[in-house]
C-alpha cells in the first residue's frame, strides 16, 4: 500500500512494523490479523508506558487501508484503532494530541463503516465511535449521530449496543456541561 511505504521511506515507520501494518491490511485471516493487532498495539501503545512516536504513521496508513480490507479482516483493525484511542485519551503528551487529530479527522469513515458494514464492523465501530466521542465538540456530535442512526437502524445486540454506548456519551456531555 502506497500510504504504508510513504510512511517507511519517510522515517515515520519502522522497517518491522511497516512490514505488519501492510500485511493486517492485506491479509484475508482474521486470526492472523488478530496477532498482527497484538503486535502492533505492543509496539506504539504499550500497556506500560505512552504512545509511541510512530503512533501517527500506524493510524494514517491503517485508516487509509479501511476502505480496501477484506471484511473479514476489518473488524480487527477497527479493534487497533479503539485500542490506540484509548491511550490516546490518557495521555497529554504531543504524539497522543497528534493521535487524537487523526482519529477524530477518522471519525466520518468509522461512521460509513457502521452505514454500511457487516454486523462485526458494526459492532467494533461503536466502540471506536464511542472512544471517539471525547476527542472534541466537533467528534462528540459526530459520535452522538452515528450512534443515534445505528440505533435507529440496528436490531438485537447491536441496537442495544449502540444505545448503551450514546447513553453514556450523553450522560458524560451533561456532566461535563454542568460542572463548567
């Protein structure tokens, strides 16, 4: 992918993990692309420390790979994004605001992912919408719509879902408005 060797050839991505993000957007295993999510969530958002500086590089190039993976593989990259935005979230250094930019720019492709989707890609979107919806204003009402079609749209666990994750977005955008 073109996104994938810009990003190596610039200095952004290192050899060793330009080599996984290509094949987690290539590669028709969901079980492979499980392990490639583990590895890469090891290696720019660890559990024990911060983000890492290449963080910025893996999310360009696996948001620019969403749109041609194969559907049964998205839902793990999907996966990867929601874990990188929950670190994102909890840390105040520079490359977490980079990061944070970069998923809320993201956040109109989650939404047509979750228009359009299988029932996995759904499912992961709401999560990710959801992490999404503390980035900015601007991401908070984004999340908030797209949640509110899925649940229109939706039956079963995914309404459900959805519903839940719009209830606490909403509950968490009066508390933030009543304690300012």
């Amino acid at each position: 992918m073109w996104e994938v060797e810009f990003q190596a050839t610039g200095g952004q991505l290192g050899p060793e993990l330009a080599a996984q993000v290509q094949e987690l957007l290539t590669t028709d295993d969901p079980d492979r692309a499980g392990d490639l999510v583990v590895l890469i969530e090891a290696a720019v958002a660890p559990v024990s420390g911060g983000l890492s500086v290449d963080v910025v590089a893996v999310l360009t190039c696996v948001v620019a790979g969403l749109p041609w993976m194969r559907t049964e593989t998205r839902p793990e990259a999907l996966l990867l994004l929601t874990q990188i935005a929950g670190s994102a979230e909890a840390d105040d250094k520079a490359v977490a605001a980079s990061a944070r930019s970069a998923l809320a720019a993201a956040l109109p492709l989650f939404g047509k992912i979750a228009e359009i989707g299988s029932d996995d890609e759904v499912a992961q979107s709401i999560d990710l919408m959801s992490m999404c919806s503390s980035l900015s204003e601007e991401s908070t009402r984004r999340a908030v719509y797209f949640l509110e079609r899925i649940v229109a749209d939706a039956e079963g666990a995914i309404k459900a879902s959805a519903q839940l994750e719009l209830d606490e977005i909403m509950r968490g955008s009066r508390s933030d408005g009543q304690s300012g």
